[in-house]
C-alpha cells in the first residue's frame, strides 16, 4: 500500500491514526484511551478550524459560522442545567464541538477524493498497528460470540477493544477506498484493500457494521433512476425505493430483531422513557448529570437506575440522555442542511455518495451509536465526508 502525503496531510494522518489507536485494547489495557483521543481531537479541529477560516473557497462565512454556534447551543445546553465534575462537563462539550464542527465547518477540509483515502488509511493503519501490539502483549484477538451473523460463533476484534467497532472500521476503510477508486483513479492497491475491509468486517462478526455497508451500497446505486426516461423515471424510483425499504427491513429482521444484543438496547430505552423520574424537563434537557456517574462507568449506571433488563448502547437514548430533545433538533438541523445540499446538487456524483453515506449514518443509528459517539472515527468520519462533498457540490454550482 502506498500512500502519499503532502504536508498538510500528515495532521489529518495522525489525527485519525490516533484515534483508531485510542480504541485499540492496548490502549485500554494502558490507560491511555482518554489521552490519545483528546490529543486526535485537538489535532482534528484545530485543522478544521484552520481550514475554514483561512478558505477562500467559502462562501457566507459569517451565516454558516453562526448557524455551527446555534447547532452546538442547541445540543450543550442541556448541560447547563445539570450537575458534573469539570472533567465530564469538558468531556461532554468537546463530543458537541467535535460533531458540530466536523458537520458544519468542514466544508473545505476533506476537499478531495484523496484527503478521504488519506483519513481511511489512517485508520486501515491504526487497525493494522492495534492488531501488532494486541498480538505483542498477548491479548485475544479472537473471541466467541454469542449471536452468529455470518455462520460461525466467533468474532474477530482486530485488536481493538471492541469487535463491532473494527467492523465498523473496516466500513470506514472500504468507503475511501471505494470512493478514490470510482472517481479519482482505478489501482489494484485500492482493490486489494477494500477486499481486505470486506474480509476483515465478515470475520468481526458485527451485525451492525453488516448492514451499514448494505446500507451506503443500496442508497449510493440511487443514480440508476438518470438512465430512465423520464416518462418510467417516477414509477421506477417508486418501485426502487419500496424494493430497498423490503431489502432494510429483511436485514433488519434478520440482524437486528433477532439480536437479544439489540432487544436489550430497545428495553434500555424503554425503560429510560417510561421510568417515573422522567418528566418533561429531562426529555427536553436530558438526564446527563445523573447517568454520567463518577462510581459508575456509564452503562452500569444507567442500568442501576433504569433496570438490568436493558442497556445504553443504542443512539437515540443516548442523545437524549446527553442533549435532550432540545439536542436532538441540533442533529435535525445538521442532517437536513446536508442532505438539503446533496439534493439541490447538480453533480449526481456528489449527490450520490452524499446521500449513501447521510443514509447509512442515519439508519445505523437504529443498531449502533455512531452518529453520536465520537470515541471510535466512523461518525466523525462519515461526517467530514459528508461536509468534504457539500462543499464540492457548492463550488460545483458555482462554476456552472
């Protein structure tokens, strides 16, 4: 695998390099998860923010600067209502600064097919460096698994931490990959690594990651409706899109429902909406100071509040644990400004991939967290891409 850098490259590099390493289980067993993710955030959007103030390629600057501002209030200020330790408080608002930012801000950040690949082979490397020192240390790379996906009950973790998050990375992987090879140049190298991803992903065993890979290859393919004349086009893109509800639906049933993984995730949310302490305040501002315990991990207490029966990883319960509903319009606000951006495109190549990547991020928030978690790079990932297209589809329409 070759990879060439230019100078400014190196940062981006290195900040989802470090990343991906922060969620190795080397750097768990090392205690250095914290450190490693602030130090790749601090990397990631000071570049980002370099990146939009020195641009000349934005246009509007102060109205998008001002609705990033109304964005983050939106999802932190929930947290001004409620109690933490300095060290969670920080923690929190800087998962609010790195979502809205990388959203809203990043329009001329990932400004090529090549800063794209360059960010997924930061984090094919820091899977590949994980496994090494996972194999050095001694710990298990391979684990039983309790729910078969793929026809066999183990589940291969690639040195991280967890193996629904390789997996997940391994889709972050194949994405660069893919979109450098359909638009930017044709190399075997590429080839070779997204065959890698799709090995690597059905050896993690993870449902999750599965079906967001069905997910982006259903929805990028949506431009096969501009080879039909426009007197089928409607009733064509009718019977596609009712084909792909069918298609996400049987895989749901399949992956998901079937998941006693999963079932608990839905009763943790259950559980956390019709528990007796939820009142409408706390549906509005969310419940953070309560959940983010400093005895407690974050899971555990959150069951010990809300039942054993459930658990929290499941996206939407945590928005509304952190942000509130008042938070939750904050990711309306960002996803509809984005595909609003993606549909207006005259380019059906941005338009395409824009899409795919917005959809796979907003239907895998149905069986994991990525759209809101900011501790592995997938969402922030999909979230750089997804602003790294609108901004080309802006500059697009500009010259036309």
């Amino acid at each position: 695998m070759k990879i060439t850098f230019q100078s400014k490259d190196i940062f981006l590099f290195l900040s989802f390099f470090i990343l991906t390493l922060a969620g190795s289980s080397w750097a768990y067993e090392a205690g250095t998860v914290q450190i490693l993710e602030y130090a790749a955030y601090a990397i990631l959007l000071a570049c980002i923010c370099l990146s939009f103030l020195m641009s000349k390629q934005i246009e509007n600057k102060e109205r998008k600067f001002c609705l990033f501002l109304v964005v983050l209030l939106l999802m932190s200020v929930g947290l001004c209502f409620q109690r933490f330790s300095f060290g969670r408080i920080f923690s929190l608002i800087v998962t609010m600064l790195a979502i809205s930012v990388s959203a809203l801000l990043s329009e001329d950040y990932l400004n090529s097919y090549q800063r794209m690949k360059i960010a997924s082979d930061a984090v094919l490397c820091g899977t590949i460096v994980s496994l090494v020192l996972a194999l050095f240390e001694g710990y298990s790379v391979v684990r039983r698994h309790s729910e078969v996906t793929v026809g066999y009950a183990y589940a291969f973790s690639g040195g991280m931490s967890i193996k629904n998050t390789f997996g997940a990375e391994m889709v972050v992987v194949f994405i660069g990959n893919y979109i450098a090879e359909r638009y930017d140049r044709r190399t075997i190298s590429r080839k070779i690594i997204m065959v890698y991803a799709i090995l690597m992903l059905l050896l993690s065993n993870s449902r999750g990651a599965v079906m967001m890979l069905m997910m982006f290859l259903l929805s990028r393919h949506i431009s096969i409706v501009r080879s039909i004349s426009k007197r089928q086009r409607k009733q064509v893109t009718i019977t596609l899109v009712m084909l792909c509800a069918a298609i996400f639906l049987v895989l749901f049933q399949e992956i998901a429902l079937n998941s006693f993984n999963y079932m608990m995730r839905i009763q943790g949310f259950l559980n956390y909406i019709n528990h007796k302490d939820t009142n409408l305040i706390r549906l509005l501002l969310g419940n953070a100071g309560e959940v983010y315990s400093t005895e407690f991990d974050y899971v555990t207490q959150f069951r010990r509040i809300y039942g054993w029966n459930g658990s929290a990883e499941f996206a939407m319960l945590n928005i509304l644990i952190k942000n509130g509903l008042v938070g939750l319009f904050g990711y309306v606000i960002v996803f509809y400004i984005l595909i609003k951006t993606f549909v207006k495109s005259e380019s059906w190549e941005y338009k395409t991939v824009g899409i795919a990547i917005a959809m796979m991020l907003l239907l895998s928030a149905l069986v994991e967290d990525y759209i809101q978690n900011i501790h592995s790079p997938v969402g922030i990932y999909c979230y750089l891409v997804m602003g790294g297209f609108a901004g080309m589809s802006v500059r697009n329409q500009r010259r036309s």
